[in-house]
C-alpha cells in the first residue's frame, strides 16, 4: 500500500463503454460524462473516497482492449500502470460480454500487481437467464476475488470496496495462461538476460512477454541482446494462446452461455442497416429538433414574461433610488437585455440535451458510428472518426479531445478540423431566434438545414484534405456495438443536469463579461461617453470590416461587432444582437419584431438571416475550443492556420448563399 498522504491508489481499469465511469462516479460523487457508447472518456480522472477510515485516491482510465497500445487514450492507461501509480488494479469488466472482457484480464494480471475484478452489469447477464459461476471463474483466474456489481444500480459497491482494502497486497497464485513449452522457454531465457540487465526492475516476467510481442516501447527502454533467443515476433502465438484459456474459462463458468442478445439484433437490422441506416440517422435527429422547437417553444414563453417583468421591474427601482442614466442603462439595456435574452433559450436547450442523452444511453449512438462508416471511408477517415463529430452537437471542446482515439496523428488533426463545423448547442440560440424571425412558417426546417450542412461542408473539407495530405494508412473501424438498454434516470440527470449548469455558467460568466464589455464599447469613443453610438468605438470597429462582410450580405457595423462578438462564446451573438439594437427580451415576440423592423429599415431580409446563420455555423468556435485544439496538436501555428481558415470557409460559403440566393430570388 502506498504510504504517502494520498492513501490508497486504486485504479480502475477495462474496456470502452464497461462502465468504469459510472463506478468513478459512484465512489467519488463526481459528474463525468457516462454514455452508452466507447470512447467517452479519454484522459484519467482522479478523485477520493474512503472505506472504513482508510483514504482511498481513485482513478479513472481510458479504456483499452489491450496493453498493445496505439492510441493516445490507451498509452495514458498503459503509462499509469506501468510507472506503478496504483496500488490496486479494479478490473471493470461488462459480465454480459465477459469473453471479449477477458483478454485484457489477463494481460492485467501478467503485471503481478493486485488485481480485483468488478463483475458490472451482473443484472443484464441476470435478465437473459445466464449464469456466471464466480467462484470457479476466481479459481481460474489465479484466486483474485472478484465481486458482482451493478454500477446503474449502485449495488455491490461496498462490497467492491471491502475487497480492495482486504487484498492489496495480494497477487495471482500462479500462471493464468501457462503458454507452449517453447514459448515458456524462451521466457524463462529472456528474464536471465533481463535480471542481469536490470536488477531492480520487478514483475521481469511481463517484459519478457512484451520482448517476445516485439512491443516498441519495452524493446526501446529496456533494450538487451536477445536475437539469439528470438528469432520471431510470437505476438499473434501468444494471443491465440490467451483466447485458447479464455475459451476454457468461458466453457466452464459460463451456463446458459449465449452470444448476442435477440433483441438488440431485431432492432439492428434496421438501425445498421447499409441502406436506411443514414437516412433514419437523419429522421431521428430530425425528431429531436421538432420536440426542441415544439416543446422548448412552449416552455420559452413562460421564460420570456420572467424576464419581461424582471426588465420593468430594474427600471423602476432605478429610477426609485435615483441611479444615474448610465448605470440604468448597463443594468437594463445592457445585462439584463443580453444575459437575460440567453436564458430565454435555456428550454430549448434543455430538451435537446435531453432528447441526445436518452440516444446516448440507450446504445444508438455507438451505431451511428457504424453505419456513417462507409461515408466517412470515401473520405479518407473510418466511422470511428464520427464519434468526435457526434460529441461536437453538444460541445466542441470535449469532441476536440476526443480525437485521441485516431490512432495516427494525421488522422486526429483532419478530425480535428472538421469538428468545429457541427453544430454545437451554443449556436441554437441564434438559429432558433434567426429562423423563428425570419421563417416563422419552416424555423425547424431551416434550423435543421443548419446542422445538414454543417455535416456536409465537415464531409467535404475530409474529402479534399484526404487528397492534399495523401492517404495514410487504413484505419479499419472496431467499435463494440452496446446492447441496448433503457435509458438510466439517474445517468441521464446528470448529463442533462451538467450541460445546463454549463450554459447557465456560461450566461453568469462569460456571457455576462461580454454584455458589459460591448456596452461600454457602444457608448464609448476616442472622446470619452457619447451620445451618438455611430462616434463609438464599436462602431468605427464594425465600419472596418464592412466591405469584407458585405458580400455575405452581412454589410452593416452592429452584424461584424455581433459576430467578434461571438468568439468569446456563440451565444454571445444573441445577447449582442440585444444590446446593439437595443431590444429588451429580445426572445419576445415583441422583442423579434423590434428587431426584425430595426434589421429591414436597412434591408436584412431572410437571405441575409440564413448567410448570417451559416456564417455563425463554419467560423471560428469560442475561446475554450481553440485552447483545447492547441492543447491537443501542440501547434500554436497550426491553431492559428485552423482558425483563418474556418473564418475563411464560413465568409466563403455565406458569400456562395447569399450572392447564389440574389440571383434566383
């Protein structure tokens, strides 16, 4: 046991989508993201717990299939149990897919470090009438305990913990996998070379291993002459040798063993279907733009009046305690007008999140990757680059990191560029106030569009930059495809809960930052405080980039300050829009026609609002994602190439809409 202040480390250890989130989360209290879908998490997480007094520091890992690592999120798992940065291994293993489990079972107890399996989601292994027999499955696998939980449910916990405390200083008895005689030969030869070599280096058996697997890393850090001992790469002898156990393991543990669940096979045959899958892809997303316009429409309108009341309310009690006219009007026209126009969209937002954790969680995503595989082929990238993609519909920052799990960097900097392009829920704001304005008859249709073409134009870029960059290698998709289940309650809560609290932050922080700053540059000049907002500083901004904008149909001065505007955050455009044309709860009816006669009176019609819309779709995404793309490549000059040309492709492409749309109109 680690005698430092940190207490116990525990590790937490298995494949994608096994559930080691969820469990994270239940012994710490933390909110990560779960879903129903490999690959969420791709960095470790840390946190602390406690069982009988004892401090317990927890980590959550990546998930691998393999100690063979090749993406960035496998090699950070690899590296903490390699630098012994945990104390005990908890092997998360999904009991109702236990074959394909223990593969990296066994590699895990080939490290010689302690090792307690946590049987997740024993009550789906319960619901298809199977049964595993853990006690012979402890026996088989070196005597390690092994304890049955259910991490949706939060049962077994305890007894998880108990097991941890009580074994930490145990390791396997024996062999799992006992390999041919010639294999084990070789091993015994290669621990000699390596002992002689490296006598403080522990657990010698597993390097062995790995020399015989021709592993790169182990053969660069811990070279030795053992070309007379192997005369091969034995990887492949060596895996066949471990599924050989495995398959002896699941023959006498396993009763009632079946393979796949009925179900989930009857509702795959039309969800991954190489035909209808895409198009029902595009039927159900376009379900869940109808229920946000429908429902979070309805739910807006009570949001509106608040802030109707909350703005006439402000007013009188300044004029009440004599405040000045300024300071009225930064209170009124400036935060309660832009922060207050945000959270009139907190409906809609709040039932998209919801309508992609209910997807999330029932396992469909993870389809989704599957069926835009053969598109995303035609472009140079495998279904698996999707997943980024689909993330991005929420947040571009947690997309952008998911790229890690491309193998190839070149495959992760094309993800990487064309994330951004979906659309994130920081945008809905702008298209529901734009299309509901504008196109008050087809709002969904014409915010919908939005996010088709994002899609396309994300397609598109893959597909040229697959030609300029060249080929690469082939990145074949291998994506466990979940069985699916009904959405857990308290799963999606939390998810529905986190991205709220995320754009309520956003509305009190940065949001609110941006309202005041822009405020003070409308009615701030080179003279001081002025009268006339066209002396402003904003406005001689604006007037600079009005030849540029005006292509796009985007031509006058308060549209370019809205849109410098919106890469504090997207939603900063609305709330910008308020201030700038001076429209209190502009989210009103009352507001949209104040706004909508102050855009015609210089001729913003509909064409204008949707390159408007378009241009807020392509150019460049907020602050925190361009951090989070330097952070991943590395390249400040990359990041700053990306950025230019995002703004480039969205001032091209509303340009195209606008001046293609003149034409036929």
């Amino acid at each position: 046991m680690n005698e430092g202040n940190n207490g116990l480390r525990v590790g937490f250890v298995g494949n994608p989508n096994c559930g080691k989130t969820t469990l994270f989360n239940a012994f710490t209290g933390a909110r990560l993201k779960v879903a129903n879908w490999p690959g969420v998490t791709v960095e470790r997480m840390e946190g602390m717990t406690s069982f009988n007094g004892i401090p317990i520091r927890v980590i959550d890992t990546p998930g691998i299939y393999s100690l063979s690592c090749y993406t960035i999120e496998e090699k950070v798992t690899r590296k903490c149990l390699e630098d012994n940065e945990v104390d005990v291994i908890v092997n998360v293993v999904d009991a109702s897919s236990l074959e394909r489990n223990l593969y990296l079972t066994l590699q895990l107890l080939e490290l010689n470090t302690p090792v307690v399996l946590a049987l997740n989601m024993i009550d789906i292994v319960e619901e298809r009438g199977m049964e595993i027999n853990i006690p012979t499955l402890s026996k088989m696998l070196g005597g390690i305990p092994i304890v049955a939980v259910s991490a949706r449910n939060r049962s077994g916990l305890k007894q998880l913990l108990l097991a941890v405390v009580n074994h930490v200083k145990d390791r396997p008895k024996a062999f799992v996998v006992t390999y041919t005689p010639q294999i084990e030969n070789k091993i015994s030869k290669i621990e000699t070379t390596l002992k002689s070599s490296y006598k403080s280096l522990e657990n010698v058996r597993w390097y062995a291993i790995k020399h015989l697997e021709h592993d790169e890393k182990i053969m660069s850090e811990y070279p030795a002459a053992l070309e007379h001992i192997i005369d091969q790469n034995y990887e492949k002898q060596i895996i066949s040798q471990k599924y050989n156990r495995i398959e002896e393991i699941m023959e006498t543990c396993l009763v009632k063993r079946e393979q796949t669940s009925l179900r989930t096979d009857q509702v795959d045959r039309f969800l991954t279907h190489p035909l209808f899958g895409v198009p029902i892809f595009l039927g159900i997303m376009a379900l869940v733009f109808f229920f946000t316009f429908t429902v979070g429409d309805f739910l807006k309108g009570y949001f509106e009046i608040a802030l109707g009341y909350l703005s006439v309310f402000m007013r009188q009690f300044m004029l009440e305690i004599h405040a000045s006219g300024w300071i009225t009007s930064l209170v009124v026209d400036g935060i309660i007008a832009g922060v207050g126009g945000i959270l009139t969209f907190l409906p809609n937002i709040f039932i998209l999140f919801l309508a992609l954790a209910f997807l999330e969680d029932s396992g469909y995503m993870a389809r989704v990757a599957y069926v835009m595989n053969e598109i995303m082929g035609r472009v140079g990238l495998s279904g698996k680059a999707f997943l980024p993609m689909l993330l991005g519909f929420g947040c571009t920052v947690p997309a952008v990191m998911a790229a890690r799990a491309l193998p190839s960097e070149r495959d992760r900097k094309r993800t990487i560029l064309i994330t951004p392009f979906m659309s994130c829920s920081a945008r809905l704001p702008i298209y529901v106030l734009f299309s509901e304005m504008f196109f008050p008859g087809h709002a969904l249709i014409v915010a919908y569009s939005l996010y088709l073409v994002g899609l396309l134009v994300a397609i598109t870029i893959a597909f040229a930059t697959h030609h300029m960059w060249g080929t690469g290698e082939e990145d074949v998709l291998l994506i466990e495809l979940p069985e699916y289940k009904t959405p857990n309650g308290r799963t999606v809560g939390i998810y529905v809960w986190d991205k709220v609290k995320d754009y309520l932050s956003k509305a009190g922080t940065t949001i609110f930052l941006a309202t005041i700053v822009l405020w003070f540059v409308l009615n701030g000049g080179p003279s001081g405080f002025v009268t006339d907002v066209q002396d402003s500083f904003a406005a001689i901004i604006g007037r600079t980039l009005i030849p540029v904008l005006r292509p796009a149909g985007l031509g006058d001065w308060r549209i370019a300050v809205a849109l410098i505007s919106g890469l504090s955050a997207k939603e900063v455009v609305v709330s910008s829009f308020s201030v700038l044309f001076q429209v209190n709860n502009i989210n009103s009816a009352a507001g949209m026609s104040a706004l909508l006669g102050s855009l015609g009176s210089f001729g913003f019609g509909s064409l204008n609002a949707y390159a408007l819309m378009i241009f807020c779709l392509l150019y460049s995404p907020c602050i925190a994602a361009v951090a989070t793309i330097k952070k991943e490549t590395g390249s400040l000059s990359w990041t700053i190439g990306m950025v230019l040309f995002q703004v480039f492709i969205a001032w091209g492409t509303a340009v195209l809409v606008f001046q293609i749309g003149s034409l036929i109109l």
